[in-house]
C-alpha cells in the first residue's frame, strides 16, 4: 500500500498582528511545540538581501519585496500539499493574507492566531529591534513609527485578518496569555 494513502490533512497555522507584536516569537515556539516549520516572512525577505549584497534599502514595492509576498505562499503551498503542518507568520493585513490564503483552503486546516499586545510595549520593541537588528534594513518599514503617538496610529489602522475559520487570540505583552500550551492545543485540534 502507498504510503500516502495514509496521509492526513495538514494544518496552516497562520499567525498574525501588526510589526512589534511578538508575532515571530510566537511562531517559531509554536512551531517547535508542534514539530513543524516555521515560513517568517520578514526572514524569507532578509534572506533574499543576505543573497543580494548589493542591495540598498527597501521600499514599499521595491524588486525584492515584490518578489517576497508571492514566495511566502509558494513555500507554504509546497510544504502543505506534500502534507507538511506548517505555521506562516507575517504581518499582512487582511486583503493581503486572503489574497495569499485562498489558494490554500482546500489543501490544509487553517487556524488564525491573532497577537496582542500593549501598544507602548509594542512600540519599545520596535525601536529596539530597529537599532539591535541590522536586518531590519531589508523591510521598506525600517524605522517604524518614532513616537508613541506615531505607532498607535500605526497599530489602529491596522485591519486584521478575518477569516471563518478557528481563530485564537494571544496578548504577547507579557509572556503569553493564553499560554502557549493553550495555543498549541487549540491549533491541534
């Protein structure tokens, strides 16, 4: 008999906020939770700037910033019709991750897990990781609001992904809330 007869389905785990929320954190111990791989897009991005030294800075539609959103969802597809659970992690808003998502609705379970979190905490971690982090430099949002007032503005206009299928959400302010077991198991299920 075919190994693949015995295939179940698998689960798209998408995991989803506004930059500074603790989204990549989130997914990458998911992830290691669940036994998967975890798709980032923002690494993916500083990737194809490691690969392309010449590169001078991102901007909103630069060439490889064009080619990242296609890319993402090529990976995911991949891995999920070869039966992979996977956990994607990025932060579109909700036309752009249906855009991305809609070809994907029939070939694996989707759960939404939707991150949280304190603006003014948000926005610290922002800043740090934009002075700490030398590949911020591949994303056109490098600097990121500089004022508090800047980012919550920024975290309000943010239109979140909204999909009818199992949706969960966690406020990373803290650690996690629910703890991370509870999010393991609601994406388990």
């Amino acid at each position: 008999m075919d190994e693949l007869e015995y295939a179940g389905t698998p689960t798209l785990i998408v995991i989803s906020g506004p930059a500074g929320f603790g989204k990549t954190t989130l997914a990458h111990a998911v992830a290691r939770s669940v036994g998967c791989p975890a798709i980032c897009r923002d690494e993916i991005k500083e990737g194809m700037v490691h690969a392309h030294p010449e590169f001078d800075g991102a901007t909103p539609g630069d060439p490889l910033t064009r080619r990242t959103f296609p890319l993402f969802f090529e990976v995911l597809e991949l891995l999920l019709k070869a039966g992979v659970t996977v956990v994607a992690e990025a932060a579109f808003q909700d036309w752009n991750w249906k855009r991305g998502l809609e070809p994907l609705q029939g070939v694996a379970d989707i759960r939404i897990v939707q991150c949280t979190a304190d603006v003014e905490a948000a926005h610290a971690r922002n800043l740090r990781r934009f002075a700490d982090t030398p590949t911020r430099r591949a994303h056109a949002d490098a600097q990121g609001p500089q004022t508090l007032e800047e980012a919550t503005k920024h975290y309000e206009s943010f239109v979140r992904l909204s999909l009818p299928v199992p949706t969960i959400t966690v406020d990373t302010t803290d650690g996690y809330d629910p703890a991370l077991e509870e999010v393991v198991a609601f994406v388990g299920r």
